[in-house]
C-alpha cells in the first residue's frame, strides 16, 4: 500500500478506488436512503467525500497525464471513467497500469 503512495500513478489508483467505491455508495446506498425512506443524512455525508475524491481525482488525472505524457484521448478517457459506476475500476485495469 505505502508503495503505491509514493508516485502520482499509484496514488491515482488509490484515490480512483476510494473514489468509486463512494460514487457507487452514493448512487446505490445513499440515494436510496434519501428517496425511499426520506433520509437525506446519507447524502450529505457520503456526497460530501465523494465530492473531495472526485477533485483529487480529477487533479491526480491531471498529474499524471502530464508526468507520463499521456495522450489526450487517455486523460479524456481517464476523467470521463469518474462520470460512470464502476469506470474508475476499468481504469485501474485499462489505464493505469504502467
């Protein structure tokens, strides 16, 4: 794990995880719990750090597109796998591995 930390690659992966698990905890867990049973908590909290994944995220992508001259297609790729459930996860396999 501290491995992965100590390059912008590995802590893209680490914070691509995190970042869809809490997409898919906000999308299938909070939402749920905000519309059906009038919970509105759930969303706030889990919103909330996913919002913060989601920007270091998007700056990770940023990071490393430029530190590994990616190509534009791959950033575009990369930053579009945040916007659809389990595209961080597909990213991972498909992108990341360098």
């Amino acid at each position: 794990m501290f491995r992965l930390l100590s390059s912008t690659l590995g802590r893209l992966r680490v914070v691509g995880f995190a970042e869809g698990v809490s997409f898919l905890v906000l999308l299938g867990i909070a939402m749920p719990l905000k519309y059906l049973l009038g919970q509105p908590e759930a969303v706030r909290m889990v919103g909330m750090a996913h919002g913060l994944l989601f920007v270091l995220y998007v700056l990770l992508v940023i990071m490393a597109a430029i530190e590994h001259s990616w190509s534009f297609k791959k950033a575009v790729l990369a930053f579009v796998a945040s916007l659809v459930p389990f595209g961080t996860f597909w990213a991972d396999k498909k992108l990341f591995q360098e």
